[in-house]
C-alpha cells in the first residue's frame, strides 16, 4: 500500500518535471531518478512483438509544434506514459550514437560510440538478442541506414562517421526487413557509390539471398522478406521536400515492415526510427520540423493501429535527445512576444536546406525565400539578411531558419542538441513498466525483459565470438 500511495504521488510529479511545469523544491529534491528503481515486480502478460519507435531529436516542444501544424491531437498524445533522461556516460548532452546504444543496450556509453561500452568493448543488443533467439528482426529509418541510430543497434564501432565499417555490420546481418537510405556506403566507387575499398554490398546481399529494392515502384511488388530496401543516396528527404512518387513516406515503411514481419510468425521486434526530426532540428528549420514531427506520428499511429488489431503487440516509443532547444515563444532584443503565430509556417513549401541549395546555385536569394516561404512582404531588415547571406551556406541557412522562427515567434538555444528529458509513450502488454520518469537504459532494459531477451549473455556470447573479454 505505501509503495502503491508513492507511486500516485510521484508520477504526476516527474511527468510535470519533465515537460516544464513547476513543481516544489522539496518534491523534486525528494524524487527518485528511475522509475525503475521504485517499480514493484509486474505480474503482466508479455508481448510477443515490439514496436520501439524512436523520433530522433524530438522533445516536447517539437510534439507541441507537431500538434499546432497538425490542427488536432497528435496520436502520440494517447499513450503518453512517462519521460526518460538522455545523458550519456561522458556527458549530460549526448550524442545519437551514445543516445542510441543506450536504447539499444541498456548501457550508458560515450559520445560518438555505437554498439560499445565506454571501455570500447562490445555490448548485445535488441535487435541482436531477438534475432539469436529466432525472433524476426526489421529496422526502418528515414536517414541512412549506417547514421548513428541504426549503427547502434547494428554495429560495434567506436566512431560513429566509419560509415564505411557500419554498412558491413549492417548488411551482415541479413535482418528481415530493413529499410532506410544510404545507396552510396553500399555501393562501390565507379558505380555511384563512396566505398574506396571496391567491395559492392548489394550485390554480396543478394547473392546471400537478400531481396533488395531501391525504388518506390519495385515496393509495390509481391515482396519477401529478406528484404533491404534503400531508397535515397544519402537520408530520405524531408517531409516538406519529398517528391511521394519517388519516394516512401514512413507511415509506408512502417505498415510494409509490420506486414512483412508479422508474416513470418515468429513473434518480431521492429525499430522505426523517425530520423529527419534531427535533421531539422539541427537547422532550426520550424516548419520542416514541425512537419517532420506529423509524419512521425503518422507513421506511429500506423504502428499503434497494428497493434491494436494483435494484442500481443508492446509498442514504446522515446527519443534519443531533444535537438536545438525549441522554445516556443520567442525574444528578440528587450522585446518579447506574447502570442505564437505557427500558421505562418503552413505556407512553407521547401525545408531551409534545399531554398539555401537554390541560392548557393545562383537563384536570388529574396526570391527563393519568397516562394520557399510563402511569407509575403518581406521587409527591407529582412532582404537585406538574406542577402548579406548569400555566399555561405550556414549563413544562408542562419538566416532562412531565422526569418521562419519570428514569424512563426519561436525560438532556439542551440543548433545541437540539449539534456531537455524527452517523452515515453507505451501501448498495449507491458505499458505499465514505462510510466514516469527513466533513465534511457532503463527502457532497453524493461524490453528485453518483457521479450525475455538477456542482453548481458547475449554481450558475453558476442565477445566471446569475437575473442574478446
């Protein structure tokens, strides 16, 4: 009974902590940092798949300006349960492969390492453990399926940017369904690709037996799973620039991988990563961030829908970190705003990056960002920053992200990331594990469990294989 009164009075306590809102010294100085450390054991049905759906970059200022642009609740708003911190072993602010193999392992690492401990030793992860045990595995990330995220739950790498080394540990392991971009680490030089050392990943795919498909026509096919698909050179494009007769939304490759996985029936552990919130974030660009965060949720409430239909299906969803310190509200000078005007932001037609590609080419500058933009009557202050930007791409994007913020009177801290606690949504067998505030390794963690998947030996069994300690 004491146990169960602590828990009422905490929770709403840590959730207010985690999204702003004002609390008493004494409660937060009194609040235990893990959830799991006051938890009692759960005697709960175990799912028999996962969804763990990552929304790269987004705190909870995204998902407010998400739902603004939106017009209505987000589908995430349903199953939000709780709030996780993001630090890393080497600092407060982490990068997305240490935020990753935190996710990814349950073990805290530092920055720029992905799939190692801090010691630089190999470290199990989810998707590794579940694939031993003969589950279906599949990952699905609008970024290229070597970047941070993906790398940590894939790869065992001490440098993030070996991109080269991350796409044969990717590849190797012939995962069910993996989707993402990246053509040009797969492909050898000479054949439209950036590999130096010759080898051609996609056809050692195939001759392993993998289907591969790099176009939106070729996934409209009867397919089969081993399948990779890689749909871009690099990253997907952005929401607000994506050409949809080229390419795939992720809603699309969501709905396909569960398919595909469920078909095995095996019971299957999906990662979805909704990677070019980061993006946008980075360039502190409002209005692709906020659609880049419609997107996600679609592509959630797709995952939320599955499992709703198969009730053994757990899907958990947190971000790896918060990027740029969105505030939304605004001061410019002495003066500050006292109203948001986030409409300005629904006439936008292209992210800051690809109006700053046309300027950098030669097109003018006011007139790119008038028809980028849709704003209308830009003032003289205002031409002549973009301007005075021209010749430098970051200061071109500087200055495009910069006229959309105060119009749209946001605002931001940085052009990397924060230690804002991001959100922790559950649904469906299991969900009760996740409520209040946890530590990034706790939610890998109650995963596993709830798989009954043993990281630590599925460590020891890598290592051993390895020849390492």
């Amino acid at each position: 009974m004491a146990m169960n009164a602590s828990r009422r009075f905490f929770l709403p306590v840590l959730l207010a902590l985690a999204f702003g809102a004002t609390a008493a010294r004494a409660q937060v100085t009194t609040a235990t940092t893990s959830h799991a450390a006051i938890a009692p054991a759960y005697a709960t049905a175990r799912p028999r798949n996962v969804i763990f759906m990552i929304p790269d970059g987004c705190g909870p200022a995204a998902v407010g300006l998400g739902r603004m642009m939106a017009g209505r609740p987000l589908s995430m708003d349903s199953i939000l349960v709780g709030a996780v911190q993001t630090r890393s072993a080497s600092s407060r602010v982490t990068d997305s492969a240490a935020g990753g193999t935190a996710l990814a392992t349950g073990v805290k690492t530092t920055n720029t390492m992905a799939g190692l401990d801090p010691q630089g030793r190999t470290l199990g992860t989810l998707i590794e453990a579940a694939a031993a045990r003969g589950m279906a595995v599949g990952l699905v990330t609008t970024a290229r399926v070597t970047d941070a995220t993906p790398a940590a739950f894939l790869s065992h790498v001490a440098d993030r940017h070996a991109e080269d080394t991350i796409a044969v540990q990717v590849l190797e392991h012939r995962l069910d369904v993996l989707f993402g971009g990246g053509l040009r680490r797969v492909l050898p030089e000479g054949a439209g690709g950036d590999r130096r050392d010759g080898r051609d990943l996609l056809a050692e795919a195939r001759r392993h037996g993998v289907r591969v498909v790099t176009s939106r026509a070729e996934l409209a096919t009867p397919l089969e799973t081993p399948l990779l698909g890689l749909f871009a050179n690099r990253d997907l494009d952005l929401e607000v620039d994506r050409d949809s007769t080229r390419q795939p939304s992720l809603a699309e490759l969501t709905e396909e991988a569960l398919t595909l996985l469920a078909r095995r029936g095996s019971g299957f552990l999906l990662v979805v990563e909704g990677a070019l919130i980061d993006g946008a974030a980075h360039n502190n660009d409002p209005a692709a961030l906020g659609r880049e965060v419609v997107a996600y949720d679609r592509a959630l409430a797709a995952a939320l829908a599955f499992a709703r239909r198969e009730p053994g299906t757990l899907l958990v969803a947190s971000a790896d970190h918060e990027t740029g310190g969105l505030a939304l509200g605004l001061r410019i000078g002495e003066e500050s705003a006292h109203d948001m005007a986030p409409e300005s932001l629904f006439t936008v037609r292209a992210s800051v990056w690809s109006m700053a590609d046309s300027v950098l080419a030669g097109a003018d500058p006011v007139a790119v960002a008038g028809q980028g933009t849709g704003l209308r009557g830009l003032t003289a202050q205002e031409q002549a920053e973009l301007r005075a930007a021209a010749g430098s791409r970051d200061r071109m994007l500087g200055a495009l992200g910069n006229l959309e913020s105060r119009r749209a009177g946001v605002g931001w801290s940085t052009g990397w990331h924060t230690a804002v606690d991001v959100g922790l949504y559950a649904f469906g067998p299991g969900r009760e594990r996740f409520i209040g505030l946890h530590e990034n390794t706790d939610v890998a963690r109650q995963i596993a469990e709830l798989l009954g998947l043993d990281l630590d030996s599925e460590t020891a069994r890598l290592r051993k294989a390895a020849g390492a300690r």
